[in-house]
C-alpha cells in the first residue's frame, strides 16, 4: 500500500501549522528532514518544533535524522512526538550502533 508523506521542509515556517493544515487531510504522515549542519549542510527542526505541533495533529509524524551522532537524538525526538524515526547508517561511524 502507497502512503503518502508530504514533506515540511517544503513548507512556508513562518504559517507552519497553517501549511500543515493544508494538506492534513490528504496525508498520511508527516515527514520531517531533521539536519544538523554537520552530516548535511542545511539546518532545519529540533525537538522542540516537533514537539510544539504534536498535540495539534492526528497524523503519524517521522523524524527523518539526517545528523551526525542520530543515537544522542532518537529519544529526544521520540519524546517529542515521532512515531517513525529514520536514521542514515553511514552517520553511526565504522561503530555499527
């Protein structure tokens, strides 16, 4: 089955809950590109965000952690509200975590 997972990073930040309002309906998920500066060059969402529009919204979230070191982050972002996490292997080093 195809689900369907708009992406925030395409959204306007200064209206987000109104973007994400949008599209809600036609979503099944919300897909959030979490970087760090590091792993990628871009910055975008912390926990905090996340966590300041879960209670606003019935869909699925997924943190998708485009950062270095993704273990120190998977519990704060699970704690905020993720319900899918993604991590990229090649972020955990030659430790295999």
């Amino acid at each position: 089955m195809n689900k369907i997972a708009p992406s925030v990073l395409a959204a306007d930040f200064s209206c987000l809950y109104d973007e994400i309002k949008k599209i809600e309906s036609e979503a099944d998920l919300l897909h959030f590109d979490v970087m760090d500066g590091h792993f990628v060059p871009n910055i975008t969402f912390g926990p905090e965000v996340i966590g300041s529009l879960r209670d606003k919204f019935n869909l699925p979230f997924e943190g998708h952690l485009m950062v270095t070191n993704p273990g120190q982050w998977i519990v704060p972002f699970a704690r905020a509200g993720c319900d899918i996490i993604t991590i990229h292997g090649e972020s955990c080093g030659d430790t295999g975590e």
